[in-house]
C-alpha cells in the first residue's frame, strides 16, 4: 500500500502576488501585516500559496453595487 502524496503547493513569489490582486507593494505588505493574506517566510523571501490569494480575492469580491444608482451634483 502506498502513501497518498499531499498535492502540490503551488507559490507565488511578492512580484506575481501583485500582478495577480494588481496592487502596488506597500498594499501587498498591509495586507500581510494585517493578517488579511496568509504567507510563508522561506530564507529572506516571503512567498504566497496560489489558494490563499483566491480565497482572499473571494472574501473580497463586491456583490453589491458600489452606489445606489442616484447621481449627484
């Protein structure tokens, strides 16, 4: 009987991160610092597992209109 692989872990790297959620740096970092994005320290680098930076972009997807249709002057 073999043992089941766990599948793999798929990382992004700070530069694909924020292409990916299309932010700059510092909004990347206060994302992080705010426990908002999970990440892993490797050596001097700081990575992003792919299912993490889905997950948040599902928490943060607007549902609801972003205004009430009324226009103001």
């Amino acid at each position: 009987m073999s043992a089941l692989k766990p599948p793999p872990v798929e990382l992004l790297t700070y530069d694909e991160t924020m292409a990916t959620l299309r932010c700059s740096k510092a909004t990347l970092a206060r994302f992080v610092a705010a426990g908002e994005l999970p990440s892993v320290k490797i050596g001097k680098s700081r990575r992003f597992d792919a299912a993490d930076v889905r997950d948040f972009i599902d928490r943060n997807r607007q549902t609801e209109p972003l205004f009430n249709g009324q226009v103001t002057a």
